[in-house]
C-alpha cells in the first residue's frame, strides 16, 4: 500500500462499481486479477478502488466471535507479552456459576487442542 491517502470514489457509478468489485474480493474471495478480467479493468485499477472503498467506509472489515472468547483482546494480549496462548473469556452477566461454567469450559477446550500425546 502506498503512504499516500486513496483517490475518493467519484460518483455514484463509481460507487457502484467499487461495491460490485469490493463484494467479488471480500466476500466471494475472488482475485483482483479475476475481478479485473471480469470488469475489463487493470489490476491496478481494482486495488484502488478497493483501497479507496476502505478509506472512505464502504467496506468494513470486522474479525470477532459471538462466543464467551473475547478473540480480540486474546490476540493482543499474547502479543504484548510474547505468549503462544492467552485466551481471555468474557462473560456478560455476574453470576459466578456463570463465570465458572465458561472458563473451565475456556480452559478445556484449549488443553485439548495443545496437549499432544507425546507430551
């Protein structure tokens, strides 16, 4: 990526065709070689727009996960301290059972996904 700020999308058929062109590569996992066969534009020309659809919010990118793993904050945490695993649970209501429940369940799931018989 260059340092420099994308050229904004001009127009509604621009916008149009970046959309088109942002739902092929984000969601069908279509190539921008592909994509710009397809659209008979130049490769170059397809990352632009794609660049220029994300600086300008018509495409979000979000990474999560609906369960008790708050899978953001794990990632930063093993990060920041250099570990190969940090699993940080999230519970969203006080009970302590609850909380019990999701972090053992937290804690089993991954000693069973690490723990190899040669341990």
């Amino acid at each position: 990526m260059s340092s420099r700020a994308p050229e904004p999308i001009r127009g509604p058929a621009e916008l149009v065709l970046a959309a088109s062109i942002a739902r092929r590569h984000y969601v069908d996992g279509r190539t921008k070689i592909e994509i710009a066969e397809e659209f008979r534009l130049s490769r170059f020309k397809v990352a632009r727009l794609l660049e220029a659809a994300r600086a300008q919010g018509l495409v979000r990118i979000e990474i999560g996960h609906a369960g008790t793993i708050d899978v953001d904050t794990s990632g930063r945490l093993a990060e920041r301290f250099g570990l190969r695993h940090a699993i940080v649970v999230d519970t969203r209501d006080d009970d302590p059972i609850s909380l019990r429940r999701n972090l053992g369940t937290a804690a089993a799931d991954l000693l069973s996904e690490i723990v190899t018989p040669a341990m």
